[in-house]
C-alpha cells in the first residue's frame, strides 16, 4: 500500500530545512570578540581531543567521521543534527532566567508567517484531516499576571502520520500551520488534530548514526509553539501528551514535565486547557 508520504525523504527534508537556515544567521554574532570565538573553538576541540585518547580512536574511526560529517552536509541534515541532539542545552542556557513559562527546542520545522486565524479559530487542514479533533483554549499573561491582548500564538505539528507540511511532499503549503492573536482579556481558542509521535528521518546520515549507536529515532507526539507579545520575551515551547512511550526518551531530550498537556475527552474530540506566562523583556 502506498500513502501521500512515499516520496518523503531524508534528503528532500534536510534540502529543505538547510534552504530555510542559510539567511543572516551570521549578522546576529559579526561582533563576537575574538577572544570568545577562540575559547568557544579551542574548548570544543579539547572536548574531541579528550574523547579520541580516552577512547583510543582508530585512523579507521577518524576517516569514517570525515565521510559521515561530509554526508551531513550533502544531506541536508545539520539543522537536524544540531536541532537533535544540541539545541536543547543552548535552549536551557537561553532561558535559565525565566520566571514565566518554561520552553523548549524549537526543531528544524518552524516556518514563519503562517496564515493569521484570529483569536478563534482552526489551523489550515484538509478537509477530513486525519487524526482526534483538539480544541485547546488557554490565556498569555504577563508574569505579574496582567492579560497580554494582541499577543501572537503560532502553532505547528506534524499530521496524524508524523509529517511536517512544506517538509514532506503532498502536503497543502500551510497544512496545520496557524497564527493566532489573543482577544482583549489574552484569551485564545485555537482547533487543530492530535498529532502523532514521529521518527526523525532515518535514511539519510543523522539516520545511519541512530543505527549505527542501536539508538531509536523517535519523539513523542508534540505541538510546537512560539508565544510573543510586545514587551516580552519569545516563548518557543512544545507541548506533549501524557502516556506517549516516548516522553522519557525523546532523542531530541526535549520533553519538561512542565510541558505535559491534559487532554479531556469531550464530544467529538479532546479538549486542552494550556495557558503561557511571559517574562517582561
Ligand atoms: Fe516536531
């Protein structure tokens, strides 16, 4: 049997997520001091260095890290290594301050300006979109409690099958991809489908490493959020649900307990309450 999916590639999704990095990510660090750049460099290296005596690495070892890095990169896949298995500890330094909602690693996925929906609305999906109705109704507030109005709920998930729209082919461009602004009291309620736990591609080099270390691929079911308001700091988070087998051991290490979801079940679906607190800038 064949799905909307068979053409889904490691290969044409790295193409895809490399494409969608390679802008002015450089501008944001062209004032870093040499000093940092250094230490940050020579630390990494040690690292490796410590790594390669303490293990006896072999010539046979080290050549095939050449081929397997090179590999990455005709790949596509360094934004899904780095987003893997490096994110989530630059993430937890980014936000070790935060006194409001806890985040997460943002993922290779992301696509900004997805379509605006209001303050009430449904996710762009196909008509008889796979997968459990969600309505999830939740509220941004401040961290000293005030109600954020106009403040912008973006949403992305992968599909009832674990695919990702404008990564997997046969998807419409916006498949559950929404935007949302809070009403006048911070509130939101936003329609979507329960997404489904997924592997990360397993035919390209992040994949032959997974096989190769007898790893898994899996991450549990997620929502993936960015919550921002005038003022405040972004909030990039995940949402998981409570019994997925792999919540203890996402191999992007993304799930926080503060981040487990709810969900009831109501007449035709499940219902979610989840509401985000934002630190003042
Ligand atoms: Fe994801």
């Amino acid at each position: 049997m064949t799905t909307a999916h068979d053409e889904a590639t490691a290969a044409a999704s790295g193409a895809s997520a490399t494409e969608r990095f390679k802008s002015d990510k450089l501008l944001g660090v062209e004032n870093t001091p040499p000093e940092r750049v250094s230490a940050l460099a020579r630390e990494v290296l040690e690292a490796v260095h410590s790594t390669i005596r303490k293990h006896k690495v072999t010539y046979d070892e080290y050549n095939a890290l050449k081929a397997w890095l090179i590999s990455v990169g005709e790949d596509g896949e360094w934004p899904l290594f780095l987003d893997v298995w490096v994110e989530h500890v630059v993430e937890e330094v980014a936000t070790e301050h935060r006194e409001g909602n806890k985040g997460t690693i943002e993922g290779p996925y992301y696509v900004p300006d997805a379509p605006e929906q209001g303050s009430n609305g449904a996710v762009p999906m196909r008509e008889n979109e796979p997968g459990t109705p969600l309505t999830w109704n939740g509220k941004v507030t401040s961290t000293d409690g005030s109600a954020l109005a106009g403040a912008k709920v973006e949403l992305w998930h992968a599909d009832a099958d674990g695919f990702y729209s404008q990564f997997a082919p046969n998807l419409p461009e916006w498949n559950l991809r929404g935007s949302f602004t809070t009403d006048a009291e911070g509130n939101f309620e936003i329609r979507t489908v329960r997404p489904a736990p997924y592997q990360i591609p397993t035919d390209g080099a992040c994949g032959k490493l997974i096989a190769a270390a007898g790893w898994h691929a899996w991450r549990p079911a997620h929502l993936h959020v960015k919550v921002s308001a005038p003022g405040h700091e972004l909030l990039t988070a995940q949402l998981y649900f409570p019994g997925d087998e792999h919540n203890d051991d996402d191999i992007a290490s993304a799930v926080k307990p503060e981040l487990m979801l709810d969900p009831k079940p109501v007449s035709g679906g499940e219902a979610i309450d989840y509401s985000f607190v934002l630190d003042p800038a």
